[in-house]
C-alpha cells in the first residue's frame, strides 16, 4: 500500500501542484458562434437551441466535486485572509490556478479583493498554449461548475475575434483546461452576477499581450469588465530557489511595467542559474495582458498581497516546488484624474 500511497503523492503534485504535462493536443477549431443547426419545434417554428456548456473538467481533483464541501473549503480560505485594503479601483488581478490543497489560500487573497471589485464581466486570461495565435476564446454559452453555471459574455467574445484575427475560438483547447475554471468556485460563492470571458493565452510575447490589451478594452464597450491573471510562479526549483526567484518576480512585477518582467522572466529561463527550472511564470501571457490593460485602464500601481509555494503546504515536497503569488493593478484613489 505504501507503493500506491507513493504513487498518490507524486500525481497530486505533478496534477495539482502546478501544470499539467501538456499532452496530445486537439488540433485547432475555428467554431464561428451561433452557426450550428437549430432544431425545429413541434410546430415547425425554430426553437430555442439549448445551450452549449462547458461541464466542470477537475472538479473531483483540483478541488472537491460536492457542493457543499467545496463552498466550505473556499469560505475557510476567504476567513483566513487578513483585512486588506486595495487602496483604489481594482482594475486587474492575479491569481494561481493549482489544487486548492496547495494554492487556494493563496487565491483566496486575491479574490476575498475581488468581491469588493464591481464588475460585470471577468476575463480570465489561463495558460500559454504555446500555439500560434494571440489568444484563444471558448464559443461556449456556460462554463459548469459544482456551484453552477457561469454565463460566457458571448456578446465580448465576438468582439475579441472580431478586433483581431490572432483572436481564435477553440473549443477543444478549453475542455479539459484547469486555469480558467478554477477561479470561478471562488467568484461563484458571494452569489454575484457575473459573466466570464475565458482565455487561454497564445505564444506569451509582449507584442501579443498588447493586442489582447488592446482588444478587452475595444470589447469591453461601456462594461465594467475586469481582467483575471490565472497563473503559478516557478516550476520545481528548491524551496529555497523558488522563494527568492518569485519574490524577486514579485518585486519585478510591483515596477508595473511589461517589457521589465518580460525580459525578467525569459532572462531567468534561459541563464540556468536557477536548478530545475521549467517557468518563471506559466501564464505570463496573462499578466503581461492584465499588466498593459490595467495601464490603459488607468491603473497606477501593483500590489502584491501574499505568496506561498507548495513546499508550504503539508503535503508538499521542498525539494521540487510551484510557486503562487497574489496580486491586484489598482487606481488609487487619489490618483484618479
Ligand atoms: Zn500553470
């Protein structure tokens, strides 16, 4: 049994610590929205197609697939966040996407913010697929979880691929995708009203979160539309290694500037001066979108509110770590002109 329980332990943390190994993947689909057939009513009028929703796909490994269980372990992360104050409008955010076990205490911070955060739409911007295209877009009307369905603000989604043509939709490439939907438990549990825009990012270049930047805020119309960052830090450096890495990321970061981190990241990457480095940051794409975004949108500031790593947590291991860092672009207050 101990050999199974070994087993156990080393697919959490491979699964659920950080990434997962990117596998076979689905070749491109270009679903255009609201072409597929309508099926005809009992009197021969059109019927209203049911609508196309994207089923959970961790729920029952990222985090627990009961309802219950699952409000409960998030709204025992959200008490134990300190009081925190934003100190202006939350304009952008960041969170980690891991297992719960490992980083939700950490997203809790970010979202007990967001709650404060008036928004109509989220756009939550996951993984770089690495793939040629700035952005991929779900042509879904629902994402599912255990705590319900979240609409797709499809209305935004048309924009964003009508604002440029590296904005694709691929529906495949969402299915079985961890970083977009485990944020939404966490926005799920006050009862808000909102609808998402899922993302996963293309090849992470500054030039591509630009145009991302660009098209959210071209897309957003007259919305109140907040941008969701859903990345992890380092891949499976020491404990040691990655609490100084991602601290000065973090320091990076709070400098608020694109092009900085950017040229931190891919410099630490590729100077192997860190052991057993895979990523700085496995969704850069993201942060640099909501870092160029929040910008435009009148952001002065980053603040970075808590990290972690999974060596933190009980079950993890400090010779191969994720790192997990909380962060909110805000408007101060003063600085409002
Ligand atoms: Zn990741």
């Amino acid at each position: 049994m101990r050999g199974i329980g070994m087993i156990t332990v080393v697919l959490a943390l491979g699964l659920l610590a950080g990434c997962r190994a990117r596998g076979g993947e689905p070749e491109t689909q270009h679903v255009k929205a609201g072409t597929g057939p309508v099926p005809a009513g009992e009197s021969g009028k059109q019927a209203t197609p049911a609508p196309v929703v994207r089923p959970p796909a961790v729920a029952g490994g990222f985090y627990p697939s009961s309802p219950k269980a699952l409000r409960e372990m998030i709204e025992a992360f959200l008490a134990r966040v300190p009081d925190l104050d934003a100190g202006g409008q939350i304009v952008a955010a960041m969170a980690p996407h891991a297992g719960y076990v490992y980083s939700g205490q950490v997203a809790a911070y970010t979202h007990r913010l967001l709650q404060t955060a008036s928004f109509d739409t989220i756009v939550i911007i996951g993984h770089d697929a690495y793939r040629g295209a700035v952005a991929f877009v779900c042509p879904v009307d629902a994402f599912e979880t255990p705590l319900g369905r979240v609409p797709v603000d499809r209305d935004m989604v048309a924009r964003l691929q009508a604002y440029h043509r590296g904005i694709v939709a691929d529906r495949a490439i969402h299915a079985r995708e961890h970083t977009v939907e485990v944020q939404l438990p966490f926005l799920q549990v006050s009862g808000r009203k909102f609808k998402v825009v899922p993302i996963l990012f293309g090849v992470p270049t500054l030039d591509n979160a630009r145009i991302l930047a660009s098209a959210i805020r071209d897309a957003a119309g007259d919305k109140k539309v907040m941008v969701l960052a859903s990345t992890d830090m380092s891949h499976y450096p020491t404990y040691e290694d990655a609490n100084k890495l991602d601290r000065a990321t973090l320091d990076v970061l709070s400098g608020f500037d694109s092009r900085k981190l950017f040229a931190h990241l891919r410099g630490v990457e590729s100077s192997g001066r860190v052991g057993n480095l895979k990523t700085g940051m496995c969704a850069s794409g993201g942060v640099l979108t909501a870092i160029e975004y929040a910008r435009t949108a009148g952001a002065d500031r980053v603040k970075v509110l808590t990290y972690a790593n999974s060596g933190d947590v009980p079950v993890g291991d400090k010779g191969r770590v994720v790192g997990y860092g909380a962060a909110v672009f805000v408007k101060s207050a003063r600085g409002a002109d």
